[in-house]
C-alpha cells in the first residue's frame, strides 16, 4: 500500500489524524500498514469495539485482541465495549488504563457469563472492578443483571451513570447509585425492578427512570436541583425537592398510580401525566402544584384508588385555566376532555373570561357521549383563547356503529370548517 503522502506529513500531524480514530477494525487496519502508524496507537483517546468487530475475524480470540488494543493505547479515555467478551479479563484491562480513562460503557449481557453469574450467586460482582476507575465521569452498562449492591467503593468523579436492559434488586440499584454520589445525569431505562428505590443526589439535573414488569415499585428522590425528571412505572412517588424542576414526565403502562408527593413546582413549564389508571388525587394534586406549567399532556385513561376504573370526575373549564394562566399548548386525551365537558363545567362563563396564553390545543375524542357539551366546551376555546393558532381534534377508536357517533362526527366536521385555517381533524 502507498503511504509515501502519509509519511511526508511531521509526525504530530500524522498522530493527530490518526487519533481520530475509535473504531477498533479502523485501529487494526492502520496498525498494519507501517510502523509510524502504528506507533500512533498510544495516542488514541478512544477505542470502541463495536457488536460484529470479530465476527469476521476467523479464530482470533476477541479477549486477546481487545487486550492486545488497551494495552497499546497509553492515553486512552473512552473505552466502549459491545462485542462479548469475557468478564474475567476485565478487571486487568481496567487496571492498566485506570489513571487515564473517564468514559466506560459495557455490554454485558453475554450468555456465558450470566450463566456462571448466577452459577456461583455473585449476580454483578463481576463488575465489583469498575471501583478501581477513580476518575471515571461517565458510565453506561447495558444488558446485565444486579442482584446485590456493587462494591465500587465511592465514584466521586462520575457524572453520568446509564443502565439500559437490566434485572435489578431495589437494594441493588439503591446500592450502586449510592456509590455515585455527585452524578449530575441518571438514566435507568427498560429495566425490569419492583420495590423501593431511594435515590439522594444533591447535583443531580437530569433524571430518566423506566423500570418495565408487573411488580409495585415505590420512588423517593431526594433531588434540589433536578431540571428534568422522566419516570415510568412507579406506584407511589415522592420528589423531595422541585424547586429547579422544569420538566416533568409521569407514566404508568401497567397498573395504577396512587400517589405523588412533591412541595411545590414554582418553575415547572412541561408536565406530562400518562398511563392507564391515576388515583384522582395524585392528579389533582399535581395540576394544583403546576400553576406556572406552560405545556401540558393529560393522557391518562381511568381514575380509581384501586381496581375499579372510574371516569375523571368533573373539571370546571375557567377554574382550570384560571389555575395555568401560562398554558401555552395543551395535550388533552378522552378521559380529562370528557371531565372538562360535564353539564356544569361550563356555568362559570362570562365576557370576562379569557384563556389569554393558549396557543395550541390536541384532543383526542373517544366517545359520542355527551357530544352537545363537547361541541360546547370546544367552542368555548375557540371563542375565548385569542392567541389560539392551532386546534387539532383526533378521533380515535370511536365506534360508528352507532347513528349517534356519525351525528358527531359530522357535527365536528362542521365546526373544523366554520374555523378553517385553525382547526384541523386528524
């Protein structure tokens, strides 16, 4: 191969386009074609080794190889792993690079080693060695199973803390972010847990729980200066300290949620609530926390404290946004639509009411019930939000086999055209 043009160039230019490189077939590649570039591996910050690197590598030990790259890399700072490996070697590879790196993420979801894992009942202690990176900043583990508290000693350092796709112990999960103690960013995403979980970080500012499985899960997150907070699939909620809190996202796919406990949200300006069952409390409770709240999604089903679902009970119209001055848009599924369109939600009405901040508007509609007031009710938000753009009226799973739903339909295509241009029918 000709690299006469590559060799011309001062070797601190040569150094500095080759560390460029993080992809270990890339790595390998260059390695091979002359001494001077190979003599650049040292230098490279990164190495990542993606799912397939040795699928095409014949009889090539991945182990040996991706010890062989760590090894030469002297100054390496990001390590991602995503091919199997065998977690054996990992305690050596992390102690050779231990002073230099700040980002690991691994995936550990090799069959091999879960199986001797839970053979020898040491559930994570295989990553019990991501304690001898001091000055790790960022850490993201995908795939693995933690049954007991890592021993990782205190990760002062780390900022950032991902685990996607695990089995968790509520103690084990409390155990590790315990270990971490400055983290600034937690994401937790499709990980099966049930029980408690006690989170207390004083810098964190942005927070993704999604812990997936049929078992009951409480939360209690100690947070002052938390920005974003993103949970799914808790039943009891209890945010210590939103003062800071700007946005935040509430979801339950299975089950029900029956309480949420917070202070006060002065700053709040994105609330989203979603699942198939709330308690009316924990509802209610938030809308009255979120009097600043400046986007708004209602998409919760049913209302009931346990198993029986039961309908929102009734909303009054100028209350509510008498209560959300700031409303600018406004995502408002069947169920809390249904409640603002009650035979009584509509008698406070007079000139003087105006929806001044209300930009834009999406209800879903599932039902022909009550199909007067709901023409009322969106009437009324037309009529009385003057900075109102945008109205856009989804109809879903709503059955036709009834006269009574193609009455409605019709009424509501009636009512887009009569306000083309700011009503929409999707």
């Amino acid at each position: 191969m000709e690299c006469d043009g590559m060799d011309a160039l001062p070797d601190g230019v040569v150094q500095s386009i080759l560390s460029q490189l993080s992809n270990a077939r890339d790595v390998a590649a260059c390695s091979g074609v002359s001494h001077c570039w190979r003599d650049c591996v040292p230098f490279l910050p990164a190495l990542y080794f993606p799912r397939s690197a040795f699928d095409a590598a014949g009889g090539v030990c991945a182990d040996d190889a991706i010890g062989r790259m760590i090894e030469a890399a002297a100054r390496l700072e990001e390590l991602v792993i995503y091919c199997p490996f065998s977690s054996a070697r990992l305690p050596r590879w992390l102690a050779m690079r231990s002073a230099s790196l700040r980002v690991l993420e691994l995936r550990v979801d090799s069959a091999a080693d879960k199986a001797a894992a839970a053979a020898s009942g040491t559930g994570s202690g295989h990553l019990d060695c991501i304690g001898i990176v001091s000055n790790l900043e960022e850490l993201r583990l995908w795939g693995l199973t933690m049954t007991r508290a890592p021993s990782w000693g205190q990760l002062e350092r780390l900022r950032v803390l991902e685990i996607v796709g695990a089995h968790l112990e509520d103690l084990a999960v409390s155990g590790a972010v315990y270990a971490c103690p400055n983290l600034t960013d937690l994401a937790l995403l499709g990980c099966e847990c049930s029980g408690s979980v006690n989170f207390a970080l004083p810098l964190l500012e942005r927070c993704r729980l999604d812990f997936v499985g049929s078992g009951s899960c409480a939360l209690t997150l100690a947070t002052p200066r938390v920005e974003s907070v993103e949970v799914q699939g808790f039943n009891w909620i209890s945010l210590q300290g939103g003062d800071c809190l700007k946005r935040l996202t509430i979801a339950k796919n299975t089950g029900s949620v029956y309480t949420v406990g917070i202070l006060r949200l002065p700053v709040l300006e994105q609330l989203s609530l979603r699942g198939v069952q709330w308690s009316w409390g924990a509802v209610s409770y938030l809308l009255q926390c979120a009097t600043e709240v400046k986007h708004l999604v209602m998409k919760v089903e049913f209302c009931g404290d346990f198993e029986t679902l039961q309908p929102f009970p009734e909303v009054d119209l100028v209350e509510f946004f008498n209560t959300h001055p700031k409303l600018r848009k406004f995502e408002i599924h069947g169920a809390m639509f249904a409640a603002l369109c009650q035979k009584n939600s509509l008698k406070n009405l007079d000139s003087r009411f105006s929806i001044s901040s209300l930009e834009e508007v999406l209800i879903t509609v599932r039902s022909p019930l009550n199909a007067e007031q709901k023409l009322n009710t969106l009437e009324s938000l037309i009529s009385y939000s003057p900075r109102l753009q945008r109205m856009v009226i989804r109809i879903s799973q709503m059955k036709n086999c009834h006269e009574a739903a193609d009455e409605f339909f019709e009424e509501i295509c009636k009512f887009a055209h009569m306000n083309n241009g700011r009503v929409r029918i999707e």
